[in-house]
C-alpha cells in the first residue's frame, strides 16, 4: 500500500520585526522666505529627495535604518527659495526570520514603510510650525525606490564603453 502524501510543504521561517526605537537623528530647517520676504503673490513648488542607510548593530539581530528627506520650495517662475528642511530620522530594529541574501531589500524598503508615517507628521508640523501650510508628503514607493537605486549602482560600476 502506498503511503498517501500530505502536500506539506516545508514551513518558511517566521519573520520577527520589532521596532526598538525611533528618533530624530538630525533635523534643520531654514525659512528663507522671512529673511528676505518675497513680493506679491507666490506658488511654491516642492521638491524632495530621499536616501536610505541601513547599518547592522553590535547587538544580534539589531539594524539601524535612517531616512534622509531634503524638502526644498521655491517660487515658481522665479526659483528663489522660500524654505529648506532636512531630516535624518532613524529606527532601531529588531529582526529575526529573514534570509541572508534578502535583508538588504527588507531593511531598505518594509523598515522605512514603518517609519514614514512618522516623518510625514515631522514634515507636516516643521513646515506649519514655520509659517507654511503644513505640507502632507505623498506616499513614497520604496520598492521602486530600492530598484531605482540598484539600476543607479549598477550603471555606475560599468566601464565607460572604449571606440
């Protein structure tokens, strides 16, 4: 008699994350508009840059990941400055569960989706605390943001093409 199969299939190991701790690593904010006030009517124009680092702790199991945002506004038609905010925050984590070769993705895409909402309220309070309408970031996309930044790496260590 043939021994019937019961289609089980070996467990995947269980992903453990927890958030140790997050907080503002570095923050500065510039209002440039109150220091040479611009005239007449302005529209801004937003413009924000993102870089990630991850960096693995002393501790087992234990990654540092910091978010850097660059918010720049200007006048539009005229590009003069109206604020600069920069911001490092950083989250302290704890993981267990995942494989080797897929932690670099993990720590820089599912830890900074933890984090953002935290950032945007930063962001928001910052801009409104220095005299703008509190700017509501957009929803940033890390996993394209994650494979923009391969493409970019690899694009950079090729070899400049020899004729």
């Amino acid at each position: 008699m043939a021994e019937a199969d019961t289609g089980a299939a070996p467990q995947a190991p269980q992903i453990k994350m927890n958030v140790l701790s997050q907080y503002i690593r570095d923050m500065s904010f510039e209002n440039i508009l109150a220091q040479k006030p611009a005239s007449g009517q302005v529209q801004p124009d937003v413009k924000v840059q993102v870089a990630l680092d991850a960096k693995k702790r002393e501790a087992d199991h234990q990654f540092e990941v910091v978010m850097k945002l660059t918010v720049k506004s200007v006048a539009q038609g005229t590009e003069d400055a109206l604020f600069l905010l920069e911001v490092e925050y950083a989250g302290l984590f704890h993981i267990e569960g995942v494989p080797e070769d897929q932690m670099h993705p993990f720590l820089l895409i599912e830890c900074p989706r933890m984090l953002f909402p935290f950032v945007r309220r930063i962001v928001s309070d910052v801009t409104r605390d220095g005299g703008f309408p509190p700017l509501n970031l957009e929803n940033i996309d890390f996993v394209n943001l994650y494979r923009t930044e391969l493409q970019r790496r690899a694009a950079a260590q090729q070899p400049v093409g020899t004729a």
